[in-house]
C-alpha cells in the first residue's frame, strides 16, 4: 500500500468501501458510496474515490461498474466473509425454526 496520507474524508470513504466489499462480497458503486456518506452529490462521491485511485489506495477499472478493489485486500477475504455471513444466516435461520416448534407446543397448553 501507498504512504500517501489521506485525510480525514478519504479515510472514511476508505473504510467505508472496504466494509462494504467485507459484508457484500463486491464494491460499491459511486451512488452507493455517496448515499453512504451522505453526499448531496454524486460528483463528490466520484472525485473521493479518484482521489483514493490516484493515491493507490484503490484500484479501478475505467467505463465499469462495481469494479473498486482495494490495494492489498485480498479478494478471498470479502469471499470469506460473505460465506460467513451465510453460515450465520443458515443457523439463525434453523433456530428460529426450533423457536417457532417451541412457541407452537406451548400455545397448546
């Protein structure tokens, strides 16, 4: 990764891009990433995360959607993370099925 400071701002938009490939599994797009921030404009947004590009914090790919990447992030990790997500959803899923069998036997009393 770059020294490139970044400032306050640029920082925020970093994490909240990482945290957004980490819990959806891909990036954001500029829409996203303003109402996030809660930018009135998308412009803003844009010029944010050009700035990151130029600071080589992301990379992009030119003319496409949802194609930011994080310099250094492993793309395996956001992978991870969504599997995660989806074995947690799994087992709350199964225990509120138990929940409900429980909530029904005890109706009939």
């Amino acid at each position: 990764m770059t020294s490139r400071p970044l400032t306050n701002r640029q920082a925020e938009t970093l994490e909240l891009i990482k945290g957004f490939i980490n819990q959806k599994g891909y990036a954001p797009s500029v829409t996203e990433v303003s109402d996030l921030l809660k930018l009135k404009s998308r412009s803003t947004a844009h010029s944010l995360v050009k700035q990151l590009v130029d600071k080589g914090y992301l990379e992009k790919t030119d003319n496409e959607v949802r194609t930011l990447r994080v310099v250094g992030q492993k793309t395996s990790d956001s992978l991870q993370s969504q599997e995660d997500l989806r074995e947690q959803n799994w087992r709350l899923l199964l225990e509120n099925v138990e929940l409900r069998k429980k909530l029904k036997q005890l109706e009939k009393y």
